[in-house]
C-alpha cells in the first residue's frame, strides 16, 4: 500500500522503520544486558538489510532472515540472555512479502521447509546449549510462530487482489479495443455505402456534364461567339469536379490510400478560380497584402484551407447575390494568412432555394481544422462578408 502512494525508496525506508524500531524500544523492559542488545543489534542489522532486498528475492530473504533469527535467538540464550519477542516482526513482514511477491509456488514451499527445518535444528540447539530451562526454548516458541502463516495468507491475498485487478484492466483495455474496431469498422462500411451512392449518383451526372459540354465544343462553329469560352469553361469545371470526386471517393472507400491522384489546389490556383468567377459572370476586385512568391511559401494545408474559403465565398456570391461586385483580399504577415471576401447587394434576387446551406458549415470545419477563425455575417449595405484568418506558424513547426 505504501508503494502505491510514495516512492518506493521512500516506502522501504518507512517499513525499515516501523519494522525495526519496535524490537529495539522494546528491549530494555525484557533484557539490558550486553550480550542481548549485541545480538539483537546484529539480527536487526540483516533484517533491515534483507527488508530492502524483499522484492527481488523474496523466498531468500525469508529463510536468511529466518536463520539470522534462529542465531541470535540461540546465541542470546546460551549466554543467558533474552530477547523481546518483537523479534518475530521483521520475519512477519518477510513472510507477508514471500506470499505478495513469491511468484514459484515450488520456492515458496522449499523457503517454509527451510524455514521448518531451521526451527527443529534451533529447538535442538537451544537444548544443547543452554543449561537453564528459563532459556529453553519449547511450547513458548512454537506459540510464537503460529500466527506467522497468517501474513503468509494476507500477502497471498494482496497478489491475488492485484492479479484480478490486472485481469480486469485488461478486459477492460480488449473491450475497449474491440469497441474501437468495431466503431472503425461501421465507419468504413458507412464510408462505403456512401462512396457507392456518391459514385452512382454524382459522378453520373458529371460524366454527362463533360460529355454535353465535348459535344457541344465539337460543334463550336454552330454556337454564337459569346457562348463558345462558356462552354469551354463548362467542360473545363466539370473535369476538375471529376477528378476531385474520385480522390472523394477513393478517401471514403479507403482513407489510408488517400493520395490524391491530382495536386490539391492552393493560393498559386487563385488567379485561374477568379478567371471561372469573371467567365460565369461574376465581377472581382482584387487586392493582394503580399506578394505572389511570398503566399507560395505558406504551408500546404493552409494554402489549401484559403483557397477552398475564397472559393465557397465566390460561389455564394454569384447564388444569393447574383451581378453583385466582389472585393477579395489576400494578406500573409505576421504569422498568418487572411482572406476576405465581401459582396454587395446583388442587381437581382438569387435563384430560390440556391444552395444547400452547408457552405458556411463546411467553411468554419475547415479553418477549425488548421487551427484559425471564420467570421460570416452581412454588411450594412445588405452584402455579404467572409473573414477567415489562417495561422501558418504551428504548421511550419511541424514541417508541413
């Protein structure tokens, strides 16, 4: 108990302690002579060694210190001299050490045969030693050993307490474990599902667009001349989307063969997003706090985050504010990146039921993921403004 709680020089120096000291305070009120305190003085000197070695050898410590008392007890008493009978308080604590720590069931019965032996032998040389029957071991003796298999059975107990406690936390951890795997691989099949419905559904519909669009670019010489660049465009976006959806989906079906087929989009990509904003009618006003060079150098995962922003920005703009202006801008200083971007009031009403309101949801997900702020709410003049501030600092840290 005392292990558990204090540090284990602390604890054996607290045991010694309580071990040894009682023997020695008890002493004088039994025996004051010389011969007794000097045997007394030298069993207690091996004990208190022994009690500091009990983990490591636990059945040796026992029988050493068993003989070291059977010395001294038959020593004293062939002098004429008595010890206290708190001798026995080292051994008992040894005995309770052999029964918690005393993993061999075949050293344990050899150390109390052992033990068993050296207590015959002692009776037989207290007999032929000492020629007073005040100083002759028998019935007294026996007396004081029979309590002793009692520590035994208590330090017994104590492992077989620590052994159920360990089962248990191990029962506990593979429970755990297999929750884990079970949760992960319910994931894994919701993934799946998810990935087959995505595939059927959205990644038909792309295919379509791309070739619709392809058709209509083989026929460019029937189209009128303003429509030519929108359908180039068309077939440009729905080939993108395309190749975004199969790294989706090959995410989905198996996240640690994630990599994606194409480079994932960064603020390098900026000026060919506000070409496709200005194509499908949208206007934008740029401004850029730092130079090009300067943005390139900001982490991946960040890059990324700014992008996706300024692009669901855009996208809201041209659904809820349809011909209105757009003012994007770009800042890396300091440690991090922001990005702004605010419409006006647009020159008509946005088609109803225009989006699918996850496009702020999905915006705050992802600049929580890199560790920034999103701010989105509407201006005084009936716009719209998104802020996003992105830190880069913890990112180059980590070698992103």
């Amino acid at each position: 108990m005392l292990e558990g709680r204090w540090p284990r020089g602390a604890a054996d120096a607290g045991l010694v302690a309580l071990t040894v000291l009682p023997p020695l305070l008890s002493q004088p009120h039994v025996d004051t002579s010389g011969v007794a305190w000097a045997a007394l003085a030298a069993y207690e000197t091996v004990a208190a060694l022994l009690l500091v070695l009990r983990r490591h050898r636990p059945a040796t410590a026992f029988v050493t210190a068993f003989g070291a008392l059977v010395a001294a007890l038959v020593g004293s008493a062939s002098e004429g001299a008595k010890l206290t009978p708190l001798v026995f308080v080292p051994l008992a604590v040894l005995l309770y050490n052999l029964g918690s720590h005393g993993t061999s069931g075949r050293r344990t019965g050899a150390a109390l045969a052992g033990a068993a032996v050296l207590a015959v032998l002692g009776l037989a040389g207290n007999r032929m030693t000492t020629g007073s029957a005040e100083y002759r071991g028998g019935l007294d003796v026996l007396a004081v050993l029979a309590p002793l298999p009692l520590a035994w059975a208590m330090g017994f107990a104590a492992r077989s307490r620590r052994a159920l406690l360990a089962a248990a936390e191990q029962r506990a951890a593979e429970a755990g474990r297999a929750r884990r795997l079970e949760a992960a691989q319910a994931a894994q099949r919701e993934r799946a599902r998810i990935a087959r419905e995505m595939h059927d559904v959205v990644a038909h519909s792309l295919t379509l667009l791309v070739v619709h669009a392809e058709a209509l670019r083989a026929r460019g010489g029937e189209l009128p001349e303003w429509a030519r660049p929108r359908v180039d465009d068309l077939a440009a976006a729905g080939r993108q989307s395309s190749g975004e959806l199969r790294d989706l989906l090959r995410m989905l079906r198996d996240p640690a063969e994630a990599a994606p087929l194409q480079p994932l989009p960064g603020l390098g990509e900026l000026a060919e997003l506000l070409d496709s904003h200005r194509s499908a009618g949208g206007t934008v006003e740029v401004r850029m706090g730092t130079t090009g060079s300067a943005l390139e150098s900001v982490p991946a995962p960040v890059q990324t985050a700014g992008y996706r922003v300024v692009q669901e920005a855009l996208a809201n703009a041209r659904r809820h504010a349809p011909g209105a202006p757009v003012r994007l801008t770009v800042d890396g200083g300091a440690g991090r990146l922001r990005c702004e971007v605010e419409n006006s009031r647009g020159e008509r009403r946005g088609a109803a039921g225009a989006g699918t309101g996850l496009g702020l949801v999905s915006m705050r997900e992802r600049v929580g993921a890199v560790g920034g702020e999103l701010t989105a709410e509407p201006t005084g003049d009936g716009g719209f403004r998104v802020v996003a501030t992105l830190p880069w600092e913890p990112w180059v840290k980590a070698g992103a």
